[in-house]
C-alpha cells in the first residue's frame, strides 16, 4: 500500500453507506447510496463511485457523480432521492445500475418499480434505459420492490429484492384491520393486492431477467419462506448476493436492523440456510456484547462481502451525527472456513489497511470503532435530540461531540512501541481522561490542546482506549503518539 488506510476508508467528509463493492478489471469500485453530512433523511445525493486498485486499497479516488436522481422520468418532489442501488456487469458487456426512488424518511420508497440505468464504463455517465418490466411493457412490481441486487450467474441474469415491513402473515394482516390499513397505506396496495399474492408481499425475493436487463423471464418468487425461522436474524432488507465456491451466499440486513447476516444455498432461488452474523456497527455478538450494552449508536446496515488479491472483506457502514442519514463506508476482514462458514467480524479502526495502523503520528479522532456512555440507542430513520457521544463536525473540522459524564472511545488496533498516547480535545467543565489505564486530569479548554500519558501498552498490536469521567462536555478531535 502506498500509504495507511482507517475506517471509515474514505475521505471525511464523505458519506456512501449500503455499499456493494465490484470488481472490474483491475479496480474495486463501490457503489452505494449518498447521504449527506449532518443530513435530515436519507440519501440526500446523487450516485458517486469511488473506486481504488486491487493492489492498493488505500488509493480510494472519486470517479464523480455518475447519474443523477432527475434522470428518472418518475422522479418528483414525492420521490426524489435514489435509494441503495448495485451495478452489474452484463452479458452485452454494458454496465447497468440498479435503484428504487423514495422520498423524505423512505416514504414512497415501496411501491415504485425496480429502475435501471446503463453505461459502457462501470463508473461513466449512466443513462436512463427503463425500469423492470414484463414482457407486455407493464411494470413488475409483484411483492415490493426495494433495495435490488443485480447478480449474473454466469449469464443468467438475476435481481434479489425486498422488504419485511410487517412481522406477521398475510391471515394476520388480514384479521388486523389497523395493520393492514398501514401496510396498503405504506405500500400503496389495496387489500386484494396485498392478499392476492398467495404467499406474502413481504419478505426476500428474486427474478431472471433477458439478456436486455429489463424484461422478466421468470416470475418473482421468495427465496426465503416466510415462515423461516432464523432464530431472530431474519431477513429485513439490504439483499445481497455472491457465489463463493459454487455455493450461494445471499447477504442481507436483519430483523435486528444493526447487522449484516448471510444465508447458504447449494440454489440461487431456495433452500437458504442461516448461516450466521457477519458484522453488527455496534459489535453486538463480539465478545459478549449484547443489545443492551452496544458499543456505538446502531441503526441500518447494508453491504456484502468480496474477495480482494485472496483476502476477504465485509463492506457496511457506521452512523454519525447521531442519526441515521449520516453514514459512512467501513470494512473488515473476514476468512471464510473450510467449512463454508464466516465468523463475525469484529469493528476496526484499521479496516481495509494492509496490517495494524502504526503507532506514530496524529490520526483523526473518529476513526474510533467503539463510542459509548453505556447507554447508546438504536436509531433507525431518526435524529436523537438527547445528549449522547458522536461522531459529527462544525464546518470543515470533524470531531467526537459530547463527551460527558463516563464515556469510552476505543481504536482497535495499532503496532509499536511509542513513549506517549495523546488526546487532542478541547471543552468545559472538568475530570479526567483515562488513556489505556493512565489518568490525566481534565480542566477547561476553548482551544484545542494536546493532553498525553506515558503509553502503558505497546506491542505488535495493541488498541487504544480512552475513558472519560467528566463533569461538562468535551470534544475530541485527534489521539497522537510520540
């Protein structure tokens, strides 16, 4: 690598969460939605890609905005903003863009159709070419049509899709008139259309398409049954799919919406078996850590996993500014066992980065991969007005916001034998900072400035944590070693 790469690994100031990383040719390229910094809903912004050399994960470069929410002829004030899209490679050698318009907090995001855009280049200019139909021209729009996956399984070309808005069978939904008024209302289909599937309008799904991208040849149908118990990591959304030594792996966001989880199949269209948890943005399911005691503020996830020069990855995303319209690319290592089986990973600071990050210099603050007072809440599709730590940013300067009372920040991990660890931090009020075990007393500071302790734990690898007990509010903006 020519130089370190952190979590997240692009720049600050960008925010490209439901990542689906591709490669194509000699380059990873991510495709995902773009929200904005400090913004109020979600994917507030048109598609950009990044992309970076197979060779050098830490040589991310923007390939600029590449189709824009007004190209869609259904776009309006009602549904404006493009949601997770992915991108394939087809058997014409084009690349098509796959998405679903919705509007402010996901309303009117469940009833458009499966929109498709193509290009000859995987990050060039896409141009509109329609939306997925059958072959009499209609629209598809048979269960509900959100969050597509664009798969070619070695020519046949397939998406996987869906949604599991309501937690109850269609005799429940049938039976509950208040219920299923808010599932016509969210999905904008009467009570016959709803009930007129004969297995569910909720849950994972996939069609073929022809070789055009556009046209069914096959009907949709659930790859999951409905039914299917999971043991509470059933599907959600945010459907993935990849083909890992002849066996499928779909990839999808649970129930517990903090998480990515995958099932196995020997088929692309049945038999998934759970297989279990990929990675949690609030490492829940790491070492004891449970739903009550997370280690950051949780809310959607989305991604999928990708072999790199022989090494695998999980890609997703992290929350900031304590919302969920705010997110940030992050990955991590995995190793897929003889098995077929992935362990979860646990949250990094030093991600895609060709060993542990170096012990030496300043790094920004946020890169931390745990943020907790203990009492973090699971945000979806909201802002938290209270008072909790976070990741967030006053103009250009991007720092680690209300700090009070107790509160750990962790960065995992680090190679090296440094004298001193640091803060940077400025704030009111007074206490201590704990650094990996060694106290330094806090006092007011309207200027940022620099605090450090004799580093107490050094080595090949080693992570940093900091606790905070303090009366007031501070904010970090850098840890450093020297």
């Amino acid at each position: 690598m020519k130089k370190q790469v952190y979590n997240p690994f692009l720049p600050l100031y960008e925010y490209i969460p439901d990542g689906e990383p591709h490669i194509f040719g000699d380059r990873v390229y991510l495709y995902g939605s773009h929200d904005k910094e400090g913004g109020h809903t979600f994917c507030m912004g048109d598609y950009t890609v990044w992309s970076a050399p197979v060779d050098d994960l830490s040589d991310w470069q923007c390939e600029g905005v590449i189709y824009r929410a007004e190209q869609d002829p259904d776009y309006c004030e009602e549904r404006k903003y493009m949601y997770a899209p992915d991108a394939v490679r087809g058997n014409d050698g084009r690349y098509y863009l796959y998405y679903c318009l919705s509007g402010e907090y996901g309303f009117g995001g469940y009833y458009g159709p499966i929109s498709v855009a193509v290009c000859d280049t995987p990050a060039g200019k896409y141009e509109y070419l329609g939306y997925v139909r059958y072959p009499d021209g209609t629209p598809m729009k048979k269960y509900v049509c959100f969050d597509p996956c664009a798969f070619n399984d070695g020519g046949i070309i397939r998406i996987y899709y869906g949604t599991q808005y309501m937690n109850e069978t269609n005799d429940v939904l049938a039976a509950d008139g208040g219920k299923m008024t808010d599932v016509m209302k969210r999905y904008a289909k009467t009570r016959e259309e709803i009930l007129s599937t004969g297995d569910n309008v909720n849950g994972a799904c996939m069609a073929v398409l022809e070789d055009d991208m556009l046209t069914v040849r096959e009907e949709p149908k659930h790859i999951i049954p409905y039914e299917a118990d999971f043991g509470g990591h059933e599907f959600f959304e945010a459907s993935s799919m990849r083909k890992v030594g002849g066996k499928y792996y779909f990839i999808y966001s649970s129930q517990k919406n903090h998480e990515l989880c995958y099932a196995v199949s020997d088929y692309p269209d049945r038999d998934f078996k759970f297989r279990g948890t990929l990675v949690s943005n609030g490492d829940v399911g790491v070492n004891g850590v449970d739903d009550d005691c997370r280690m950051n503020m949780t809310g959607t996830t989305h991604g999928s996993i990708i072999e790199i020069q022989g090494q695998w990855y999980v890609f997703y995303h992290r929350l900031t500014h304590k919302s969920d319209y705010s997110r940030q690319a992050c990955a991590e290592k995995i190793s897929i066992a003889p098995d077929g089986s992935i362990a979860q990973a646990e949250m990094t600071s030093c991600g895609l980065n060709d060993g542990w990050l170096r012990a030496e210099g300043r790094y920004p603050a946020v890169i931390a991969c745990h943020i907790t007072n203990g009492d973090m809440p699971h945000g979806s599709n909201r802002i938290f007005k209270n008072s909790f730590p976070n990741v967030t940013n006053r103009g250009d300067e991007r720092f680690i916001g209300e700090i009070s009372g107790e509160v750990l920040v962790r960065y995992r991990y680090f190679s090296g034998k440094p004298e001193k660890i640091g803060n940077c931090l400025r704030g009111s009020g007074s206490g201590y900072a704990e650094i990996n075990g060694e106290k330094i007393r806090l006092y007011p500071c309207g200027e940022w400035t620099d605090i450090s302790a004799p580093a107490a734990k050094t080595g090949e690898r080693f992570d940093v944590t900091v606790n905070f007990s303090v009366d007031g509010e501070f904010e970090l903006k850098e840890i450093y070693f020297e």
